[in-house]
C-alpha cells in the first residue's frame, strides 16, 4: 500500500486576515450637527425667557412680599405701594400725576374686566379716606379691603398680559364706557 501524504509536499505561503481599520463616528452626519445646534438654541432662548420673566415679576413679588409681611399697611403707604409697583410697569410720567380718584380708575382699568368690580368695591372707600384729616377712627375693614384690593391688583394687573397701557389710556377707556352707559 502506498502512504498518502496528507500535507502536501510544497507548503503555501499563508497570510494572516488582516482585519480592516475601525470605521470613525467622525465627522457625524450633518444632521446630528443641526439638531444638535437647534436643542442649545431652544434651550438658549428658554433660559433667556426664563430670566426675563423672572426680572419681570420681580417687583410684583417684592410689592406681594411687603403686603404680606406688613398686614397693617396704613392707606397712604398701601396706594404709595400700588402706584411704585405700577410706576415700573407703566408710564411713569403719566402715572406720577394720578392721584385719588383719577388713580383708581387707572387701576380699575388696568385690570382685566372680570376683576374690575371686585376691585372697585374693596378699593373705593379707601381712596375716599386717603385725603381725610388724620382721623384716628380709621376702620381697620377699610384698611384691610384695601389689602384685598391691592392684592387683586398686583396679581391680575402686573405684569400687563398685551399691551403697557398708558394712564391716558386708561382714563379714555373709563370715559368712552362712562358715555356708553349715559
């Protein structure tokens, strides 16, 4: 019997697998680069709002804050808190001359119109009193309904929802529903 020689007698020259080199993730596609740029931005431009809205409230808070640590905040110092609260929101030349009842139709129509009555009527005996002599038998219900009112108004009127409103045009608002109504 003849041998079979399994390996065969001239030996191939064998190479070894060359793997190729890794594929990169880089550069990404443009695609990522763009919706990467777009989430910084929207959350660039939120915090920015953020922000603005913050340093808009802040003086509203501040006049919420001092109603509420002062309970007792006498009539004249109450409207001098409304008016330096709206003195930053609205026209302060215009707004510096308001007083008595020309101030509190500015606040009544700064207000939006399911709030103006409520208003009106917690505020109304308190601009009365403002001008009164020192009067020592000052009700405290006034003084307290004023709270109410300022309150409401800080609330609902600050900062303005639209547009600023200037006192002029509130006051021409007032006149234009007061000859409606004759």
């Amino acid at each position: 019997m003849q041998q079979v020689n399994a390996l065969p007698t001239q030996t191939l020259a064998i190479k070894d697998i060359h793997v190729p080199e890794p594929i990169s993730n880089f550069p990404v596609a443009y695609g990522w680069w763009i919706l990467a740029a777009l989430l910084i931005s929207i959350f660039v431009i939120t915090f920015i709002k953020l922000k603005k809205l913050a340093k808009q409230n802040q003086v509203k808070k501040q006049a919420l804050q001092q109603l509420k640590n002062t309970p007792n905040l006498p009539i004249n110092d109450t409207i001098m808190l409304l008016k330096w609260a709206a003195m930053h929101y609205f026209s302060r030349a215009e707004l510096a001359k308001l007083f008595g009842h020309s101030l509190q139709l500015f606040f009544t129509n700064t207000l939006p119109i399911k709030y103006q009555e409520k208003f009106k009527s917690l505020s109304e005996q308190a601009f009365l009193e403002q001008y009164k002599r020192d009067n020592d038998q000052t009700n405290e219900k006034v003084d307290e309904n004023l709270t109410q009112a300022a309150t409401l108004w800080l609330t609902h009127a600050l900062p303005p929802k639209m547009k600023k409103i200037t006192a002029e045009n509130a006051m021409s608002d007032n006149k234009t529903k007061q000859g409606a109504n004759t």
